[in-house]
C-alpha cells in the first residue's frame, strides 16, 4: 500500500468504520470495538475495500427451500424483511438417543410407531411457530431436515448450526427481559446474501431506528440497548491472507488509538515536531545550570573546595546527560528524511526545523512584549514526501493581562497529530535507552 492509498483509502475506511460503532465505544469504553473483518479475495490491491454498517456477514450457505433458480439469477437472493425470529440453542428433536442401558431392555419396541411420533412432533413444533407468527428459525444446533422442509412449506425461513459467537454477534445477548415487547426480536431489516468475488455470504442487518429505545422518542421497533450493540464489518480486498492479516493488524491499532483518544483525548503535534522543541527545550535548560556562587561559599566549612570539586564534575555529567539526550531526540525526527540519506542531510532537515519553529517563537515573543497580542501561531514538521518543512498545526492564542502567564490555545487546524499516550511511550523508551547507553559507557553513575 503507497502512501497515496493511506491517504485516500485506509484513512476515511477506519474514520467511517469508527464514526458508525463511535456512540457505543463512548459507553462501554472497556469493551471490544465492534468491528469485523472479512476477506474479499481476487484483488490485487486495497483500492475496493468497503465498509458494511450494522452488518454481520457469515460464511455459510444460503438455504435453498426446495426452489430452484435459474443460473442468470441475481447474486443477491430476494430478501427477508420485517421477521419475527425463533432462536433454539438445543437440537430441535423430540426423540432422545438410547441410552446404553437400554441393551437390556425386554419391553417390545415399534420402531415404526416412534417414528411417526417422532413426525408427528416435529409438525406440531412447525405449527406452533407458525402459530406465533414465526417468519424465521435459527439454531446453534440442528434442525432436523423433516422440520426444515416442513417450515419452508409454511413459508418459515430456517438455518442450522450457527457457531457459538454467530447469534450473539447479531442479537447482542442471548439474556431476554421479561418485559421485552413481543416484536423485539424482529429488528433484523434484512436477511439476504451478499457476494464478493466469487464467495457468497449471508448478510444480516439492522438500520439504525432499531437500535431507539422507546424512551428515545423513536417510532421505530423498540429494542433493549443493554443487551444490543451494532457490529460493523470492514471487508478488506487483498492480494493474499499474509496482506489481509496485515491490514487486520493496522486498522485494529487505528481502531484503538481512536478509542484510546476517548478516554485520554490529548494530542501533541507530530511529524517530528514534538522532538525538535523538546531538544531545544533541553538544550536551553543546559545553559542555565550553574555551579554554586564562589562568593556564596566563602565561609563554607574546610574540605568545601574537594565538594565544590565533585559538585562541578556532577554538573558536567549531567549535562553531557541532558545533551546526549536531546541528540537522542533529534536523532528520532532525523529518521523520518529514510534511510537512503546522509548525515549530512539528516542535520540540515534538522536544523530547518528547528529554525522554522524558533523564529514563530520568537516573533511571538517580540509581539507580546510591544503589546500585540498574536492572532495565530504554527508549528512545524516534516513533510516525508515533499521532503521539507510543512505546517502541522494552527493555534489561536490568547494571553492574560500577565504576559508570564500561559495564555489559551485553541486549535484551528490540526493536520497531523501523535496520540500523547504513544508519545510519552516513546519518550520513556528513549530515556530507558540513554541511560543503558550512558551506564555502559560509565559517563555517570545511574542509581
């Protein structure tokens, strides 16, 4: 995938993907993101990939009825609407298996009188659908092929064996108040199958007036959202299973960075910006350590001199500390010129941004100190293709009637940001690499 693509394609997939499961993600911000994924294959690229909002698409066959259709058929099957649905999660069969104790058994047996009970009860289980008005049957184990065919004559929809995780997924819950309203259990709109490439999938879905309670005011099928949460599925067109896992993996990181962003929502200003200022930042604070004032130890004990001694080495080591340091930093904005450059260029990218933001900071400055408060302030990254300097975020700033004081900052236009908690992340790992580096090298003693 180029760098186009991303732009173009994986941005608004995760962003649209996120926006439809965005109010449930608010509310139970410890729980899974309902997104799924599905593998279109047969493609060569991501180009095609879309997003199927409150849609769960599973991988099983599409039950025929007894009808046959024509090969110039339409690949979506004529659809089910307005259902009321039976959910089993036992196999639907009146007659138990013998037990093994039952080898011993002398009663007389009518092999041909139990399996017409055995009929019987399954046509009067088929009846008593029909008779709560049962448009569809659905079971996690199976539906005895007798009952199946009965259905269909009754025009009931029927499908067996879905997996463990299948109606759950769609219905939310398997746990039904008592006093759920008697057409909860319809709020599937739509039941059809849906084919990509050449693999076709049932597809279940439910617009979105169903998820309304009736405290919402909706007019719609009201439905328990405690027990309920839309699913929304991405399905990925990939060139490969290696390709399609590794997308999996991108925009399940994307997904939770979002998420994420919910729950501790800062944001710091990213292509390298953040590094640069920070090294400056460093780099300034270097210049204001200081040893100890000779006149302010001129009646210090005897032996201060060999203290005031190891107090300036302390200083230097420190500071070679803080130094090697920001480098370190500097050095993770340097990445982003590639690999194919050279140190020397490495420097100059960052010493471009460093300036660019150096000379907004202290223009701003200057115009605090005249009395012009300033309307609007940038900062400065990297741009990777363009290989210069580009603006990555646009701020208003207000200051006080105190021109020490931090004034406040409103954001107008944010063009690319890293999540604070990655951040600090990389931060903390810089440190942790610095000080095995300077322990190795004995520079100073870390405790």
């Amino acid at each position: 995938m180029d760098e186009n693509s991303i732009d173009t394609i994986a941005i608004p997939l995760v962003v649209e993907a996120f926006v439809t499961v965005f109010e449930y993600v608010a509310k139970f911000p410890n729980e899974a993101i309902p997104v799924q994924f599905l593998f279109a294959s047969g493609h060569k690229s991501f180009a095609k990939s879309q997003v199927w909002k409150q849609t769960v698409l599973l991988d099983l066959p599409w039950p025929s009825r007894g009808v046959q259709f024509s090969s110039k058929r339409s690949p979506l099957s004529p659809p089910l609407r307005n259902l009321r649905v039976a959910l089993f999660n036992i196999t639907i069969e009146p007659i138990s298996e013998p037990k093994a104790g039952d080898a011993d058994d002398t009663s007389t047996r009518h092999n041909g009188s139990i399996e017409d009970f055995r009929l019987e009860a399954l046509r009067q289980v088929g009846d008593r659908l029909q008779l709560l008005g049962v448009t569809a049957v659905l079971s996690q184990k199976i539906i005895p092929k007798y009952l199946q065919t009965y259905l269909a004559s009754k025009d009931i929809f029927s499908l067996d064996r879905l997996s463990i995780t299948h109606i759950p997924t769609i219905l939310g819950d398997w746990r039904i108040e008592d006093d759920t309203v008697s057409n909860s259990l319809g709020f599937l709109s739509l039941i059809t199958t849906q084919t990509f490439g050449e693999k076709r999938y049932i597809r279940l879905h439910r617009d979105h007036q169903h998820y309304q309670t009736k405290s919402s005011g909706s007019t719609g099928t009201a439905v328990n959202n405690e027990s309920s949460h839309p699913v929304t599925t991405l399905v990925l067109t990939a060139p490969d299973r290696f390709a399609y896992d590794e997308l999996c993996h991108v925009i399940t990181t994307a997904l939770k960075a979002l998420a994420g962003l919910m729950e501790n929502p800062y944001a710091v200003a990213g292509a390298g910006c953040t590094e640069i200022q920070l090294a400056a930042l460093l780099r300034h604070r270097i210049g204001q350590l200081r040893p100890i004032p000779v006149a302010a130890a001129t009646n210090a004990a005897p032996g201060s001199g060999k203290r005031r001694k190891q107090e300036a080495q302390m200083l230097r080591e420190l500071s070679q500390t803080v130094i090697t340091f920001a480098e370190c930093l500097e050095n993770m904005a340097g990445r982003l010129c590639g690999r194919d450059v050279t140190a020397t260029n490495r420097a100059s990218m960052i010493e471009q941004m460093h300036n660019s933001n150096s000379l907004v900071l202290t223009s701003a400055q200057t115009e605090i100190k005249r009395g012009v408060e300033p309307k609007r302030r940038e900062l400065f990254g990297w741009d990777t293709r363009q290989r210069s300097i580009m603006a990555v975020l646009t701020y208003d700033f207000d200051v006080n009637d105190d021109l020490n004081a931090e004034g406040e900052k409103r954001v107008v236009q944010a063009r690319v940001l890293d999540t604070l908690k990655a951040k600090k992340d990389a931060l903390v790992l810089a440190v942790e690499c610095v000080s095995s580096l300077l322990r190795i090298a004995s520079v100073v003693r870390v405790p």
